[in-house]
C-alpha cells in the first residue's frame, strides 16, 4: 500500500491535487478578471474630478464642438457610474476570494505548497483574511468603501453634508489601500517553464526526455483504468509526454495597479497642488446683502481672478469648517470695467448657518422685507475656481429658453449680467427667462436687475431679445412685487406653473428650423419635464437641445 501511494505520487495528480487546481483556478480567475476592471475604474473614477482641466477643455478652442463640450456636463454621471462599478466589481471580487481561501484551506496540498495561501491542510480561511497582508487591507478597503457609498447617498448629502464631505475624502486612504494590497504576493506565475512545460512528468532520476506514452501508462498505472478513461492503446493523438526532473519554481506577479492609478492619480495630485496654490490668498469682501426668503448675496474682489458666465466658484471660510468648502454659482462676473463679482447663498444647512452667522447680525423683521446691506470686518475667505458648467453655452446658442427654480436662477443672474453690460459680442439673439417661485418676495432677488435688462433692451428698440415671464406656484389671491420701479415685471408676473408643452410648442414655432438650448436649474421634476420635452419632435422642424445643472 506505501508503495501505491508513493507511485501515485510520482507518476500522476491525486484527486485532492484536482480539486485544489480546478477549484481554484476559477476562484483566482474569478479575482483576477475583477481586479483588472476595478483598477480601470479607480484610474478613470479620478478623471471627472480635475475640475481645473474640464473647465480649461470647455474654455479653450481644443474642443470646438458644442456636441463634445456637452459631454463634459456628464463627468459627475461619468463619476457616479464609475463608483457603482467600482462596487459591485468589488463584490464580486470579495466572494471569488472568499471561495479562494475556503478553496486554499480545504484543498491543501504539499505537492503546492508555493501555490497556496494556506500554511497546513484546514487552516481557518478566517487568518487568511486576517493575518495576511492582501487579506487585511481588503477588509480595511471593504470598510472604507462600505462609509464612502453609504455617506454618498441623497439623503446623507442633504440631511449632513459634512458626513459626506469627509467620508469621500478617505479615497486616499483606499488608494494607500490598494497600493498595499497588490504587494502581498497571493497571485504568482512559473519562473521555469523551459526546464518544468506544463503537464510534465517528474521522475526521480530522470533527465528532462520524451518517452512513449503507452510505455509510461503501462509502468505507472497497473491496475484497470476506471470508467471513461482511455485505455493505452487507445490514445492515440498524443504520444509522447515530457519527462522532466526539476521541481517548478513560482514567483509572485509584479504588481500592475500602480501602472493604472500612477497617471489619473498624479494628475488629480497635481490639480489639487495648484488649486490650492490659487485659492492661498483670501478674497476681498465689499459689501454682504441679506435678501428675503433666507437668501444671502456675497460681493468681493480678488486680484486677477476672471471668470466666464455660467461658472461656479467652491468657498471656503476655515472659521466656519477647517476642512469643508462647498460650490456657488457665480451671480457676477468680473468684466473690463468692473473687478467685482459675486454670490448668492441660500441658507439650507448647518454650513451656510454658521457662515451667516459670521457675516450677517440676527435677522430682524425689517431685514426681510428691504435688502439689508452689512459693513464691518468679515472673517476670511478663500475661493477656488472658476470652474465650468453647462450654462457658458447658452449664450452660443442662437435661441436659449433657460428655466429655473427657486434660487436656481443664480446660474442665469451672471448672463443676465452679462447681457446688460454688452450682448453684441455672443451669438445669442433671443433668450426666454422662465423663473418660477413659491415666494412672491423670492423674485426681489434680481427684480432690480430684470427691470434694467428689460428697460435695456426696450430702449434699444430690441423689446423681443429677452421674454421674461414670472410664476407664482403657490398663493393665497393676487399678488405684485412691491414697488412702482417693478411695474414691468408685475406684468410678466403669472399665477401658477408654467404649461410646458404649450410653451414649447410656443418657441418652435416662433424659431422654425433652429435649434434652441435648453438649460434648466431646479427641481427635479421640472428638469425631467423638460427632458422629455426636449427630445420630443415637432412639425416647425425645431431641435431643442437640453442641459442641466450638476455640480462635479
């Protein structure tokens, strides 16, 4: 019986050996395969954050395409995608290693013992996660994942943002992760494959030779062959094997994550470097304005900043948060004669509170009537940007129709802005304003600057470039602006909402044959609306194409 076994040995596999292949080859191939796409979307998940890049690409003349400056609108989707793959790949991934280290456990055998994770037959697969480098730091990545997906949902963003902020920036603590996770050696390839080919017999005494295949099945296999194999003599294809005295030798893989991350990584790295260069010296705030309706303007300067219409800026006050900034559409641009620009903040969390706080005195209830205008010494403050958006194009297209929500008209405060101080320069020759609120005191944000503009554009014998229309979804009767200088807008002014598909059936046959830009800022439900209705057909021949709003 000794001798059985130890010619089982030497001249063939024993059925523990194939389970241990065939079982864990799949699991590894399984990890492997996953592995190569999560170090594809760790690399490309970084992309859409260069913030400085995309809005460079948008700006310059390298993209002359309106149809590929769209694209860039997608890099927060484009980002999103990426962090669900990212996700599921690494469950994926997760069970085909789970199985590897039952697999590992289970099967052991002393014929591989450089193959096996496994240190002695039925290790606990649990120190293999544990007690292993690539097992430790996958659970810790696990973990870190596990916090980042959780606090990213929509209702963590918007009931804290601050447990969002500082989860997603434990990404550096995954990436260290990840360096150090390819670097345990688990995966490992065969150094000799010219002395010991795959499939090759190791015979005590015998030099690397070809011999007869039924000659060596007729010495090494005595006994019957058991059902469904082939007899000797019945193998007839392959006749010969390889004999071969060396023992295999395998040595881990060099580790390639790096090869994907390494780029995106320093890009990101060396954005980040140059933005904070940028934002390192603070702004200059002229004045602070309390508006009605929680709603807060911010006027400062800063030498050579410029900035387009459309962009947004992040703030940040290091004595509300030391860490935390948030994004703020742009109201005012800096122009040739004027270096001021501006903001407008609505005040819906903790952040904006605190920042109130610092900047404003407690309200009092003549402050929420007039605008209230602030002087004194504010606390420092620091910006980063510009940065693009959609909204730049609206003013490349020939008609625009821009919608917006509540205080998502900032978006469309800095071209209205901009089409005050000179609309000849852009391609834009019609724009219609549709602005809906729930508040009739919301709309004395920027009543002073749609009376100008309209005033403006009247004087100039133009009455038809900007059709403004004003709804008030929710009132107790008729309501005005306050004030005889709003007449022009009590006018404009309409209870209720906006019938959208009578005012696009409106604008196409009005612009017959062209295409018209469509940007949106607010509610969801309006923006989906207007999707749809944007992709609808119509018989005036008119294409509207639809952007939306997303901070990156």
């Amino acid at each position: 019986m000794g001798e059985k076994k130890k010619e089982e040995k030497k001249g063939g596999k024993t059925d523990r050996d194939d389970k241990f292949h065939g079982a864990s080859d799949k699991g590894l191939c399984l990890s492997r395969a996953s592995a190569s796409v999560l170090n594809l979307n760790c690399s490309l998940i970084l992309l859409p954050m260069c913030r400085t890049l995309l809005a460079y690409l948008r700006g310059s003349q390298k993209v002359p395409s309106r149809r590929t400056r769209r694209l860039l609108d997608k890099s927060r989707t484009f980002h999103i995608t990426c962090g669900v793959t990212i996700c599921i790949f690494s469950g994926v991934h997760v069970a085909a290693h789970l199985v590897n280290a039952l697999n590992f456990s289970v099967n052991y055998s002393e014929d591989f013992v450089e193959l096996n994770a496994a240190r002695y037959p039925d290790e606990d697969p649990r120190k293999l996660l544990f007690t292993t480098v690539p097992g430790l730091t996958g659970v810790c990545m696990v973990l870190v994942l596990f916090l980042m997906i959780t606090a990213s949902t929509y209702a963590i963003r918007v009931s804290n943002y601050d447990i969002f902020w500082y989860t997603h920036n434990l990404f550096f603590v995954f990436y260290m992760l990840l360096m150090l996770h390819v670097s345990g050696g688990l995966l490992k390839y065969q150094t000799n494959l010219d002395t010991h080919p795959p499939g090759c017999i190791n015979l005590n005494g015998t030099h690397y030779q070809n011999i007869h295949l039924q000659d060596y099945l007729s010495e090494h296999f005595r006994e019957s062959f058991p059902e469904g194999f082939a007899k000797p003599d019945e193998l007839t294809q392959k006749r010969f094997v390889k004999i071969c005295m060396e023992e295999p030798r395998f040595q881990a893989n060099f580790p390639q994550t790096w090869l994907w991350i390494s780029g995106p990584l320093c890009l990101y790295c060396a954005e980040r470097l140059y933005r904070c260069i940028r934002s390192n010296k603070p702004v200059t705030i002229i004045s602070v304005i309390r508006h009605p309706s929680d709603v807060m303007e911010i006027r400062m300067v800063k030498e050579n900043f410029k900035a387009r219409p459309g962009q947004y800026i992040i703030l940040h006050c290091p004595s509300v948060s030391a860490l935390e900034n948030h994004p703020f559409t742009l109201t005012m641009c800096p122009t040739k004669t004027k270096a001021t620009f501006g903001v407008h903040l609505k005040i819906v969390g903790d952040w904006t509170e605190r920042f109130r706080d610092l900047l404003l005195p407690p309200s009092s209830q003549d402050s929420e009537i007039l605008p209230f205008i602030q002087s004194r010494n504010y606390p420092k403050l620091y910006i980063d940007g510009p940065f693009g958006s959609p909204f730049e194009e609206s003013l490349n297209y020939e008609v625009s129709l821009c919608v917006a929500g509540g205080i998502g008209v900032t978006p469309f405060a800095s071209i209205l802005n901009t089409l005050l101080d000179d609309w000849e320069p852009y391609k834009l020759r019609r724009l219609y304003f549709i602005w809906v609120c729930r508040d009739i005191q919301s709309f004395r944000w920027f009543a002073d600057l749609l009376c100008v503009l309209h005033n403006k554009f009247w004087q100039e014998n133009r009455p038809d470039y900007v059709n403004i229309q004003l709804y008030l979804s929710q009132t107790d009767g008729i309501q005005k602006i306050i004030g005889e200088k709003y007449q022009a807008l009590n006018s404009r002014l309409f209870i209720g909402r906006p019938r959208w598909k009578l005012l696009f059936d409106e604008i196409a046959k009005c612009n017959r044959g062209k295409t018209v830009g469509v940007f949106c800022c607010g509610p969801s439900s309006i923006s989906k609306t207007l999707h749809k209705l944007s992709n609808r057909n119509n018989s005036y021949g008119t294409r509207f194409e639809y952007n939306k709003e997303s901070f990156s």
